[in-house]
C-alpha cells in the first residue's frame, strides 16, 4: 500500500462510482416505494438552473474517465449523454468504472509533474497533474456525486452519509 | 512537485476550506442584496433531518482537522461548536486551516500505512492510512463543503461551480 497517483485517482473514483450506484439504488427503491415514476428524481433539481439528477451523474463519470486519462497521457473515450432512466444511468457508471480500472497503474509513472491543460467554459487552464488532481479532478467529481445525493436528500430519499461513504 | 500524504490531505484541505470561505462570502453578499438577515442561510437545510449550513461547515473543518491528525499521528485540537455569524464561520475555517498549514510534511512520513481507529455513529471503523485518506478523509470533507455550497445554490445565492473549485 503505497500512495501513487493511481492510487489518489482511479481508486479513489471507482470508490466513489460505486457509492453513487448505491445511492441511486436508494432512490429507485423510494420512487417504488411511494409509487411515483423514478424520472421524475432523474430530472430533479437544486435550483432552476442547477442541472438535474442524470447530468450531475454523468458529469461526475466524465470528470473521473478524463482526468484519469490525461493524467494517464491516454485519449479518453467519448461516452454519448443518451440516458434516460436508473438502469442505463447504472450502466454508464460500471462501463465508466470498467474504463478506469483498464489503465494499469504504469501509466500514471511522472503523472505528478504531467503539463495538463484544460477547457473549462470560456476559460483555458494549466496544471501540473499533481495540482490538477488536487484542485481540479478531486474536488470536481466529489462536487457532482455529492450533488446527485443532495438532490435524492433534498426529494425525501432514504439515505445518509454512510451511503455515500460506502463500507 | 511530488505526490504525498501531505499533499493530498493538508494542501487538498486547505484549498477546499480557502473555496469554502469565499462561497459563504457570497452568501452574505446575497443576503445584503437582498436586505434579510444572513442567519436565516446558516439555519437553512437541504431537508429537515439533514444538517444547516453553520454545521456542514464546522462539520467539513472538523474532518479536515480530525483525519490530518491522525494522519500525521498528533492530537487534533477541539474547537466548540459556538458560531452564530457568518464571520464566525469564517474565523472557525481560517483557524482550521492555520492548524493544518502548523504540521510539518515530516509528521506524515511513513502516515499512508499507519493504522487508524475511528468511531462513525455507532460504527467502528479501522483503516490503512491511505485508504482513511482515499475513502474516508477526502470524500468527507468535499460531501460537507459541497452540501454547504447546495444549501446556499438552492437558496438563490450567485454561486457557480468557479467558486467551489477556486482558482
């Protein structure tokens, strides 16, 4: 057990991923429980111009694969914005969770000090991995997952921190 | 430039916690505009039996304190849970990052496979230190800063994605 870039970012966001399907499940059981069409969570926001439950996943995926691949020095694969209900959501996480754990570890050997450079809405960002990581990746993938469990929370979901945390 | 337990938990912190105080900064702003009183956004909740605002965040520093610690196999302060104000909260936060910034790198040599006990709730919970670090440290603290960022979002206060992320 050694702390790598590997380990601070693939392992860190499939743990992440996981947790998130586990939340989602949380809420598929509620929709079923009180007896209302689940996509209305899906499209369920925070605020008008917050985006909704299925964006939120999506984006925190797409955040993990490519920073991953940057870091990796690899061409992240393109994942299409299709999905529509809880299961294709499911689907898009363990193909993304599938994607992260096929870049071995050897390729994150000088990732720390990798030029990474980013478009960000109109704004153009420099970073070095390790920065990039800390100030970008990290934090990013963990606003989006905790907002998809705010938006659950905020709709009377079943779920607590443990369920996000994992075990 | 080179990746550490140091780096990833006191600098990762201190970066989240400095992005913390300028979202609550536009909290007030938001409060002044719109002439009402800014305490009412730190009782605010995302849901009844979740926690409000001035707890998210002294919950957020907490972690943050508790697990760089452990981390760095010292005894965290306690600080009292007594802000009432805005720039309370602030000096809370400021005083927890002047804690983290006090530990030498040298504290956390060796911290990635040091042992960490910690009681969650009613739960037990041992770790590796860099699985407590991946699985428990980080994810902890970015879920309260981001909850404290949605709780403010969903009441109509500016905040964009900039603001959580820093610059």
């Amino acid at each position: 057990m050694k702390i790598s870039m590997h380990a601070m970012s693939v392992d860190l966001f499939v743990h992440t991923l996981s947790n998130l399907s586990a939340v989602l499940e949380k809420g598929i059981a509620h929709a079923k429980e009180r007896k209302f069409e689940p996509a209305v969570l899906l499209a369920s926001r925070l605020a008008p111009d917050m985006f909704p439950l299925t964006r939120q996943v999506q984006i925190a995926g797409d955040i993990a694969k490519n920073a991953v691949s940057r870091l990796a020095g690899q061409d992240p694969p393109r994942f299409e914005d299709t999905e529509a209900t809880f299961e294709e959501l499911h689907a898009r996480i363990a193909r993304t969770i599938d994607y992260l754990k096929s870049i071995p570890a050897s390729a994150f050997e000088g990732a720390e000090t990798r030029d990474i450079k980013i478009k960000a809405g109109d704004r153009s960002l420099e970073f070095k991995g390790l920065q990039f990581l800390q100030q970008w990746a990290i934090p990013n993938v963990l606003f989006h997952a905790t907002t998809a469990y705010d938006i659950l929370r905020h709709n009377g979901v079943h779920l607590g921190k443990r369920d996000f945390l994992g075990n």
